[in-house]
C-alpha cells in the first residue's frame, strides 16, 4: 500500500479489498473448506452482507484456538490447491502451538517494510544477524528474506522463547538467566568473526548484547527489534544508551496473523512509539474491552483487534493480547495506529514475556 494515498483513498481501498476478500474466501472456486463451512453457521450472507469493513463486525470474534484445532490444510484456498505451502507456529507456551500456512505474504510484508526504509537505514549489501526464534516460525524466513532484498546474507541465532517462558514461570530464573547467556554468546561470536551491519532481536536480548560489546564499535548500522513491551521510557535507554545514538532503530510491532506494523517516524526527544498495521492487509481497532463493538475515541487505551484480509489468509475480529492507544492517521499512514501497545490488562495482573 502506498503512503502517498489521502485519508479517503485508504478508506476506499480498504472497502474494495473488503469485497474483494469475501468475494475470494466465500466463493465455491476459490475459497477454503474451513470458511466455506462456517458460512453455513453464521447468520447472514458473507458474499452479499458484507460489502465494506463497517460490515465486517457482524461477524464474531475469530477463536484463535480454531487454529490448534483445525489441520491447516483446511485453510488452502480452493485457487491454491496443489501449491505447497509452508506451516508457520504463532506462538504459545505450552501443549498444541497455532498453525497458520502461507505462501507469499511474508514476502509481500517484508518486502514493504524494507521499501519503507532508505538505503542507509539498513546499509544495501549489509549482512544480518538475526537472534530470535527460528524453526517453525515466520519470522525466520521473513528476516533472510528482508536481508536477501537489501542485498545481504542472514546469519541466526535460534531461541525457544517456549523453554524461556516455561523457565520463568516455573522460577527457574537460574536456568533462563544461563539460557539467555548461552543466546548471547553466540550473538557475540557471529559479531566478531563475521562482518555484520544489521540486527533483528528482542529489545531485551538486544540489552544484554550491548552489556557485552559496543554494537557500534562492532559496526553495526541499523537494528530492527520487536517481541516485547517497549515503553517510551524504555525506548529512550535503548537509543540512547543500548545503541549511543549512532544506530538507526526501527521497533515494530507484528505477529503471524498480522504481520508486520511499522513505526511512524518520530521527532527528536520523542519516546513514544506508533505502529500502523499494513492495510488494507489488514487491519487494528482499539476496541472498549467490556464490549469490543465499540471502538474507542483517539487518545484512549482499549484492547487490540485485528483483521486480516489476504488471498491466502482471512481472520475477522480477532481479540490480541494486547492493548494500546488509538492514534490518529500520519503523514506517513493515513490510517488509525496504534500507540505504546503493552500486553493486555498488564497493569492489573502479571505478564510473563521472557525475552520474547
């Protein structure tokens, strides 16, 4: 989506992608047996009811479990059958993970999210290093391929943020604390004898890096980072002590079923992060938690639901664990943000995040 659009031409062309996906998700040629099947048990008809994003809260809440419980296979798009696909986790700490598939749209995400930087954010031609959760999560494909599009190679380093989260929550904190050195060793070595410009990690392990070396003496250019709560607070340590105000930052917000939502550029002396998903792919409301019908005014904390509207994936209404302000449309975005998302309800019960 280009950010050249007006407010109104955002809106129109997240209305026709509306039309466009009910009309590719709810269609015998080219829909998926799983929404197919729902269509039947929901009150009204998606191809003729549904006509734009206004209409997309008569559908319920999507259940994240629905994603443990259903074999992925279910969600191929008629259109897409017979193309392999890869099976991406969304997380969770423990028992069956959610599964999503996918084709393209990481490539799509990241792709956009490299276009939104200039060459020198992230120098062209740079080596990454990515430390975070490889495997089966998409965001190790979606870190080579951003690397690979500006030129460079990625080299990882692998986290279980499940083992990190079981550690913490069992008071093991010992055994995270070695964990997290043994992460981080690493890191170092691949720093030393490798020529590396870029890094993707967590805000957290990107703390404990820069206790062991100087990333900027090291050469680092540009760190992209996101997983965990940052507070304006937190962010202004990071720049200015973590990265001595001589490395460009990028901190994102995203997950698996949204995928990436990049922070607007700041002023200088300004801490305070919003994020703006990639519309019309899909799509943030801050939503009243007692009743996620209504959508807060700008300003306020409210709960975090998203809306993903691509040819390979469709989730209405889903519920984050996660809240944040509602921002208004920026130069940059002309659509809704989202400001100093923290996890849900953190201010009246305690969250586990680990380092991830």
């Amino acid at each position: 989506m280009s950010c050249d659009l007006t407010v109104e031409e955002a809106r129109a062309a997240l209305e026709e992608r509306v039309r466009e996906s009910m009309k590719w998700h709810f269609s015998p040629e080219t829909g998926c047996p799983y929404w197919l099947e729902r269509a039947k048990e929901l009150d009204f008809d998606p191809l003729a009811e549904v006509t734009c994003f206004a209409d997309i809260q008569k559908f319920p809440h999507f259940d994240d479990d629905v994603l443990r419980k259903e074999d992925p296979a279910r969600f191929i798009p008629k259109a897409f059958a017979g193309k392999p696909y890869n099976v991406f986790e969304t997380g969770g700490t423990t028992g069956m993970p959610k599964q999503r598939i996918g084709w393209e749209d990481y490539k799509t995400d990241y792709s956009e999210f490299s276009d939104h930087y200039p060459p020198d954010f992230f120098p062209q031609g740079g080596n990454w290093l990515m430390v975070g959760p490889t495997g089966p999560r998409r965001l190790r494909l979606s870190i080579e391929h951003l690397a690979n599009r500006r030129g460079g190679a990625c080299y990882f380093i692998d986290l279980d943020p499940r083992w990190v989260k079981r550690l913490i929550k069992d008071g093991e904190y010992a055994m995270a604390r070695k964990y997290q050195e043994h992460v981080i060793d690493q890191a170092v070595t691949i720093i030393r004898h490798r020529d590396i410009k870029c890094i993707f990690t967590t805000p957290k392990l990107l703390e404990n890096l820069a206790e062991r070396i100087s990333l900027v003496e090291a050469g680092i250019k540009g760190v992209f980072a996101g997983g965990t709560t940052m507070t304006p607070q937190y962010v202004r340590f990071i720049e200015e002590e973590v990265l001595e105000g001589k490395i460009n930052y990028a901190p994102t917000y995203g997950n698996t079923l949204m995928g990436l939502a990049i922070s607007r550029k700041r002023e200088p002396g300004e801490y305070s992060l919003t994020y703006y998903a990639p519309q019309p792919r899909a799509v943030l409301r801050i939503v009243n938690p007692e009743d996620s019908s209504l959508e807060l005014p700008y300003g306020e904390y409210g709960r975090v639901e998203l809306t993903t509207m691509t040819k390979e994936f469709f989730v209405p209404r889903f519920l984050e664990r996660d809240e944040a302000i509602r921002r208004k449309p920026c130069a940059e975005f002309p659509w809704d943000g989202v400001g100093d998302v923290r996890p849900f309800q953190s201010g009246s019960k305690q969250v586990i995040e680990g380092v991830y």
